[in-house]
C-alpha cells in the first residue's frame, strides 16, 4: 500500500530519515517548477479528474478523483519486487540482482537514469501551452493526466539519484529542473525534448511515438540488474502505455474526422475548406514525430550500447524472449554508408543494441499505424498512412548527414532542401493548424471540428462529463 505521507511512497521512506529530508526539500523546487513550467493557466483554479496510485497492484493504481494540479499526490512507487531475482543478460548472466549501485558502474548508471529523468519534465515544459488550444474537455483532462505522470517519472527518477548516487544524485536532480525545453544555454539532454509542441496534431504524435520510446527504454531498463531501477520502471510503463493511447487514438479520431469530412467534400482531399486536417498534413507529422523519436534510440553502432549491456545495467526489451543473453559471439547485418552506397556489414551485436532496441520500436509503431489505416478501409477509402524508412530526416546516427527521402531512396543535399516541405510540416502547415486550434473547446461533450470524439469516456464516465472543473 502507498502511505499517504507528504511525500506517498510505498518504500518506506520515513524509515529512512536523511533520505526523507532530502527529498523534502527538493519537493518545493519541484512544486514551484511545476507552477512555472507546467499546463498554463490551469494551477489556480481548476479541478481535474485525474487517476492517482494509492496502491501499485492493479485494483489500486487506477484511482480517480479531482485534484487541482498541484496538490497531485507525486509519490515514488515501485513495482513489487521479484523473489530471487537474477541478472539476466550480459556477464553476469545468472547472479543476484544488485539492490546497490556497484562503484565500478556509478557513471553510467547516473547516466542512464538522468538521461531518462530528464525527459520527464522535459515533455511537460514543451506542452505546457496546449491547454489554450485544445480540442475538447475529455482531451484536456488527458493531457493533464499525461503531464502528472510524467511530473511522476520525474520523482522516479529523482528518488533513484538521492537514494544511491550521494552528493552527485542530489547535483543532479538539481540540474533536471534547472534545464529546460527548448533553451538555447540550457537545453534538455536530447534533441526531441527540444521541439516545441505546439499544436495537438503535435502532442498526439508525440504521445504516439516518443512516448512510445519511453516505453521501448523503459522495458530496456527494466531488465537492468540494479533492482531499484527495474522496479521503479517496471511500475512507471503501467502509466505509459495510458499515454500511447492518448496519442493513437487522438490521431484515430482526427482520422476518423477526416475521413467523414472528405465525404462530405465529396471524397476531396482538400478537407482544410471544411476546417479538417488533410492526410497530406497528417502523413507529413508522423515522418516528423517517427524520425525525430527513432534518434531517440541513439547511434546504430554504440560503445555505450554495448557496455550497457555486458555490464546488464540495460538489457533489450522482452530480453525472455530471446535464447542468447550472453551475446558474445552474435553478429547485426546492418546497411551501412560507404560513400554514396549502402554497404551490408556485419557488426557485433552487443554494439548494436541500440539498432536492436530501434528493431523492436519500429514494429510497435507499425502494428499502430495498421490500426489507424483500418479506419480508411472501415470508411472503403484507398487512402493509407505509412511510416517512412528509417534512413529518413535522420539527426543522430550514421545517416544523420546524407539525405533521404520517406521512401529510403538517396537523395542529394539540395534536393532535400527543395523538396523537403513535401515531406515535413512547413510553416504554412503549422500556422493552417493553429488557425483551427485558436479557439479552445472548454464545454463538456464538445468537440472541436477536426477530431472525432472518443467512444467513450474516462473511467466509465460519459464522453460529456466535466472532466475538468473551473472553481468559482
Ligand atoms: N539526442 O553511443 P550513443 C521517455 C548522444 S523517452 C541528443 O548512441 P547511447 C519519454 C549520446 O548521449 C526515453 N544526443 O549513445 C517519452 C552520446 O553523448 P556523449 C528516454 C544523443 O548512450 C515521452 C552520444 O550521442 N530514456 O521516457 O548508446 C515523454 C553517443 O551516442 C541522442 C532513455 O533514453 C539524441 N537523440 O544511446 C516523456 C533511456 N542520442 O556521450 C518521457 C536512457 C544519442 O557523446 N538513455 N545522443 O556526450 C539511453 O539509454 C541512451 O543514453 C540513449 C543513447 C538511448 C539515449
């Protein structure tokens, strides 16, 4: 059960004084980081209907209840621990799982949980202004339900850094509230968290890819053999998967939004007349939010990678199912870019765990973009969506400087540049986006033109509920 002290926490936080203390102070910081870098113009006076864990077994953790943003109950809660748990992967293959940071693997473990904590406020920061814009009240409850969670990775994260890295974790989780999104001298760690998101067709690509990330390092990390880190993330990917279904079916039900207005114009794709969002403009995010996300998994061929692994602080995600954990003598058939070619090669697997990672990323998001098409073929229209090839608009990896088009096809510097507004939002598109955006939808049951609404409510409550109550 999840104690409801000033900080709730199932690890028994008040057993541990200095701890308690520390985190203590940290908590106004991060309250007042909150104020001044979370959902604006929505602290003061409104109540939202949001889910908070009063326990981390499944009947508990999907309690709902009105809260003013707040007075959220951000706690530090952990997934039950595993009896006997063993390392699973790498050269230590077999043993006991660490419940302390072994000195020898205190950078890169900082690392790794830093990196990880810092997109957490990060993702607030860059969709702190959506509030203004949204498409109905049952969407602004979500967002809000999204940003409190991840102010809860945050504290995950932040728990982890106090109670095993010292001096050094608490420097840290400093740092995470000192940077911010977006911020020319003091910018996230990587670049996604840097991208402003500034409409919904945004933040629902957001959710749907780069949450999706999160959920593909999250099931990496929740293999590490540093116990405390498996069982926090464990716990943190029950509130991920909610946010990937705010992403996938937001985009479902502006497509489903489309679809319908194209009938309407008479099977035109030209839907911007009626206030929709044209496929053309839809394909044109998912190439953004897919690439932008897909160098998320970081460089294909990665020394990193690979110590991350033979060391197991970060294992691969479902690592059961695979029969070689040890991967010493495993080879990954990569293309790789030899001058203008591609050239196959084979390079050792635990040096391409990364691309390994981004294997397993790419599948769940295709299964997800399947789903949406269904809607065209439910409507018996031709059109589709697709995700374009991973060599495409590339900023981190080895075809982060030559130039791609969606379909994997090579192309010169200045035929990006010219036609690269076919492939990417321009500055026409957002500003089209933001033109049906200006006025937000704040009347229950509402929805604004370009998106459907859901089929049905929060928590079983109806579509029209007040989801989001403004104090008198
Ligand atoms: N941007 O050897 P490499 C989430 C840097 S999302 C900028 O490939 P590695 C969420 C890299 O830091 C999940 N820089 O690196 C979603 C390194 O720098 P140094 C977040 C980048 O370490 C939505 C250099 O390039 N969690 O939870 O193998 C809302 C060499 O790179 C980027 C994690 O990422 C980039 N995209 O792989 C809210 C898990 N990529 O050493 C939340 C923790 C690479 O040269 N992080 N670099 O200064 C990791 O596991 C790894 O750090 C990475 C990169 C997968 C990110």
């Amino acid at each position: 059960m999840i104690s409801s002290e000033k900080i709730p926490n199932n690890v028994g936080l008040s057993s541990n004084k200095r701890l308690q203390r520390a985190l203590e102070h940290w908590q106004p910081q991060y309250i007042q980081w909150w104020k001044d870098m979370g959902p604006q113009g929505f602290q003061d006076y409104h109540q939202v209907y949001v889910r908070t864990a009063v326990s981390v077994d499944p009947s508990g953790w999907a309690h709902f209840e009105y809260v003013k943003l707040p007075e959220y109950r951000w706690g530090i809660f952990l997934a039950d621990p595993v009896q006997d748990r063993r390392i699973g992967f790498g050269d230590f293959f077999g043993q006991p799982v660490w419940q302390e940071v072994p000195g020898e693997f205190r950078n890169q473990l900082r690392r790794l949980i830093v990196t990880q904590g810092d997109t957490e406020p990060a993702s607030v920061e860059q969709q702190r202004w959506l509030g203004q814009r949204c498409p109905s009240m049952y969407d602004l409850r979500n967002l809000f339900q999204v940003n409190v969670e991840e102010g809860r990775h945050l504290w995950a994260m932040v728990y982890l850094l106090h109670s095993y890295f010292g001096r050094d974790g608490r420097d840290e989780a400093e740092e995470l509230l000192a940077r911010q999104s977006g911020n020319r001298d003091k910018p996230r760690i990587l670049d996604a968290f840097n991208e402003p998101i500034e409409n919904w067709l945004d933040f629902f690509m957001f959710t749907m890819f780069t949450d999706r990330d999160g959920k593909s390092q999250l099931l990496s990390l929740s293999e590490s053999s540093l116990d405390p880190l498996s069982r926090t993330t464990r716990f943190m990917l029950t509130e991920e998967a909610h946010h990937m279904f705010v992403g996938e079916t937001g985009i479902a039900r502006i497509i489903e939004r489309t679809c319908q207005l194209m009938k309407e114009t008479g099977f035109s794709e030209d839907v911007r007349r009626l206030g929709g969002i044209d496929i053309p403009t839809i394909q044109k995010f998912i190439n953004l939010w897919f690439s932008l996300s897909l160098d998320l998994h970081g460089n294909e061929i990665s020394t990193n990678a690979a110590s991350y692994f033979g060391n197991g602080l970060k294992g691969r995600a479902q690592e059961e199912k695979f029969t070689d954990h040890h991967v010493g003598e495993a080879y990954y058939e990569l293309d790789v870019p030899n001058g203008p070619a591609l050239e196959r090669q084979h390079i050792p697997m635990r040096s391409a765990m990364n691309e390994v990672l981004r294997d397993w990323y790419v599948g769940d998001c295709e299964a997800g973009v399947v789903r949406w098409n269904k809607i065209f073929e439910r409507h018996g229209m031709s059109q589709r969506l697709r995700l374009p090839d991973r060599k495409f608009n590339r900023g981190i990896g080895m075809f982060s400087s030559l130039q791609f088009e969606p379909s994997g096809a090579p192309i010169s510097a200045s035929e990006w540049e010219r036609r690269r507004g076919e492939w990417l939002p321009s500055s026409a598109d957002r500003e089209y986006l933001l033109s049906i955006m200006a006025t937000p939808v704040y009347e229950p049951g509402k929805f604004a033109n370009y998106i459907a609404p859901p089929l049905r409510g929060v928590n079983r409550m109806p579509v029209n509920f007040e989801y989001v109550r403004t104090e008198a």
